[in-house]
C-alpha cells in the first residue's frame, strides 16, 4: 500500500528556518534564470539603437501631437550624431485627429463590456454616450445594400475575419472596412458605426486606424471593437435578439496640427547623378509605441545606408527621408507628398520604403525597364545567399515614397517582409519594442545594406518599366 507523504509548501518550510539558513536557501534558488528569461532581449547596432531609442525616450507619436514634434527633434539629433550630412527638419501643417475618452458596452439583450477603440476622423459621440439599437451585417456588402434610410438613429456593427497572408494582401480588401464602411453607414443614416478590428489576433486588443469620409457623408462616431469582442456580438446576433450598445467616443478632428519631415543625405561621389531616397514614416499610432510601425523601419533604411557606405562613399548619393503624418496622411497631407512638394524638381533615380515590420525579407520585386535586366539580376544575385527571391507583381513603394514616384516616374525595388504576424501588432496596444527581434531586425538591414550597394554603385540610368 502506498505510505501517506506529508506535503510541505515551499513557503511552510522558509518560514521553518533560522535567519542564516533562509539567507542561503534564497541565495541558492534560480532567480537569476527566472529575471534572465523574464528580461527582454537586447539587440545591438545602429538599426537597434535606433528602434530602442525611439520606442523608450518618445513612444507614441500620433501626427499632429507635441510627442511627434519631439520625433523630429530626436531624429534630427540622432542623424547628425551618426554622421548623416543635410539633416533637415522641413515642417508642414495636416488636417489630423486626436484620441479623447473611449469605451463601449453591449446593454441587451445581454451585458458586457467592449474593448473598442475610435477610429482616426471619427467625430465625438455626445458627452454622455451614444446609446442605440446595434445592427449586424456580416459584411460591407451587405451594408452597402441596406436601404437608404434604414439605420435612422442606429448604430451599424459590420463583421469580417481578416486572413493571414504572407504578403499582408488581405489587408487592402479587410482594411476597406475601416477606411470606406463609416462613410457608407453615414449615408445610410446611421447615427455611428463600429467595425471588428482589421487585424488577425485573438487578443482583445481593438486596432486603430484612419477612415476617410467620402464626399457628401456627414461624419459620425466610428470606431473598432477587438476581435474576441466581435466574435461574441456575432454569436448573439445568431440568436435573433435586438441588440443595444451605449458607447463614448470622444476623438476629434484636429485640423492645421504641425507635422513635418526630417531628411538627411549620406553624399556619393558623383553627385551629378540623380539620387537614391529611402524611407520610413516617424509618426506612430498612439495605443503602443510604434516599433514596428514604423521605428523599425527608420531604423532599417538608416542603419542599412551607413552599412552601405562602411568602406567607402557609393557613386550615388543616398538620402534618407523620416516621413511625418503617414498615418493620417491619405487625404493628400502626408509627409510623403510634403516630401514630393519640396523635392519634386531634384533628380531621383530610385525610391524605397519600409513599413511592414520586422520579420525576415523573403522576396524582391522591382518595376525596372528591359534596358535595366542586368541591374535587376546583380541585385537578385546579391539577395540571394540570404535566401531572398525575386517575385513577379507590382512593386509600388508605399505612402511615403508614392508621391515621388509619381512625380518623377521612378524606378523602385520593394523588399518584401514576411506580413504572417504583422496583423497581429498592426495599430494595437502591443505595436511595442518586446515584439522585434534583433535577428531579424539585422536580416531586414542586411538584405537593404546588398541593394543599396548594387543600386548606389550603378553609373547608368535607371528607368522604371514594368519589372520583372
């Protein structure tokens, strides 16, 4: 038969033992394992150096506020201080918006609580809240064909399940919730409109995000609800019971804001030669930190162009740009197109950007002309080793460099990040330093560091066509 073990707690026996022993049995525990695992990893390197400092001494950096204006002071320093020559702030005034109070609960058929968030240009609910019949559509095509007139003094809740995709595709037809659905519920006579959260997480973390009202829609309160919360009212709309929410959403337009740019030159040698600009945008949403959207960005074109230039100038200048308002900038305000404004008379030769994180590149795609094959295969064979392959598609840029581009009809070289966990983060609280790796971080400049060398090194024109 089995003897009876007398079980004694960890803490039973401490408090069992004189002064002396307990001193030496605390000193023999692994606390320091337990504070190693707990501690976050540390990387090193410019691009770490750059996307720690950002994250820890400015943090958020909504456009428009008195923390962005402190980012351009920071990059302006931190650029100078890494031997960037031309370090400029340019500043311009944006139509932006600020976050104000915020929550939400469903009052029937049953109560709880929402974690939602506002949408960027949404509008103010009353002081005291809205509170409204809640109508579910399982999509925005359905919403779209709701008769005119129907949400009279309602609230419309719109459901979709944002995929994963390598590429981060889903989020261009997912997103067209957020940017296009309050306009439409607007139209329909809505009185407020909450969406679930573009974004592929379970965590009940609700993701921001600018929309943008079309024109003739009167602009009402808009905002997201965390996919577990979104989840739940599915299910009880399954059930067939009215549905009622109380939400307050107190963001505001925030018009004429400062914004602005900062932009820096590393000088080539011929500087006759038309430049190479890469790019990344300073201003972050304002619920995390924004380290990966977009300190690790700036951190990756900056560190990979003094890497490109360690052992000597490149033929070509490079020119970083720190782009301001790239959040809120799509109705023609960003610091990409302030950018395109100020430099659209100089010449380029070829426009980059990163803003998709920090997990590993694993594709390259350009829009080069015939003539420009050779170039296209020196950089596919520089890219190579690191496990890096060209892709067919468009290779368009981003927000940041898409105005000089047009301009100037430039070529482009997109290096495409792995986008699997992207929408995880993506305008959340969870947009913080603890989610980049320093290994990948180091891939991401190191793939930049191999094109940035091929691209600033050519003598020839380099023409856009359509790629590869």
């Amino acid at each position: 038969m089995a003897i009876p073990v007398r079980r004694v707690t960890q803490g039973a026996m401490v408090r069992k033992l004189p002064r002396a022993a307990l001193l030496a049995a605390l000193a023999a525990l692994p606390f320091t394992a337990t504070i190693a695992a707990a501690t976050p990893q540390q990387g090193s390197g410019v691009a770490w150096d750059i996307v720690e400092g950002l994250t820890t001494e400015i943090g958020p950096r909504i456009a428009g506020s008195e923390a962005e204006a402190r980012a351009r002071a920071w990059a302006d320093a931190k650029l100078k201080a890494l031997g960037f020559s031309n370090v400029k702030i340019e500043p311009f005034k944006a139509n932006v918006w600020q976050r104000g109070p915020e929550h939400a609960k469903l009052t029937a058929p049953y109560q709880q609580p929402l974690a939602i968030t506002a949408l960027g240009f949404s509008v103010p609910t009353p002081a005291d809240g809205l509170t409204a019949e809640m109508v579910y559509f399982p999509t925005l095509a359905a919403l779209e064909a709701a008769p005119a007139g129907s949400l009279k003094g309602k609230v419309a809740f719109v459901d979709h399940a944002m995929r994963r995709a390598q590429d981060g595709s889903g989020y261009g037809p997912y997103g067209n919730v957020r940017r296009s659905g309050p306009s439409i519920a607007a139209q329909k006579g809505a009185a407020g409109i909450v969406i679930r959260s573009a974004g592929t997480d379970s965590h009940r973390n609700p993701h921001t995000g600018a929309t943008v009202w079309a024109e003739g829609a009167t602009p009402i309160p808009a905002g997201a609800v965390s996919n577990p919360d979104a989840d739940l009212i599915a299910r009880i709309a399954q059930r067939g019971k009215p549905m009622q929410i109380d939400m307050t959403l107190m963001g505001k337009p925030n018009p004429g804001a400062p914004s602005g740019n900062v932009v820096a030159e590393l000088p080539g040698r011929d500087p006759s030669l038309p430049i190479v600009l890469v790019a990344c945008h300073l201003d972050s949403w304002d619920l995390g930190t924004g380290a990966i959207d977009d300190a690790s960005g700036c951190a990756i074109v900056t560190a990979a162009a003094l890497a490109a230039q360690k052992d000597g100038k490149t033929l070509r200048t490079i020119r970083v740009l720190w782009s301001g308002n790239e959040e809120m900038g799509m109705n023609g305000q960003g610091g990409g197109t302030h950018y395109a404004e100020m430099h659209g008379d100089e010449p380029h030769a070829v426009a980059m950007e990163s803003d998709f994180g920090a997990d590993n590149v694993w594709q390259v795609k350009n829009n080069f002309a015939p003539a420009n094959k050779a170039l296209a295969d020196k950089i596919n064979a520089a890219l190579w080793p690191m496990g890096i392959v060209p892709h067919a598609g468009p290779a368009d840029g981003g927000a940041d460099v898409g105005a000089i581009i047009a301009k100037q009809k430039l070529a482009v070289v997109d290096l495409g990040q792995d986008g699997m966990h992207y929408f995880d983060l993506h305008h959340t609280p969870d947009d913080t330093l603890d989610k980049v790796d320093p290994a990948t971080l180091q891939q991401n400049v190191d793939a930049w560091t191999a094109v940035l060398k091929v691209i600033a090194n050519e003598p020839g024109e380099i023409a856009e066509g359509v790629g590869e």
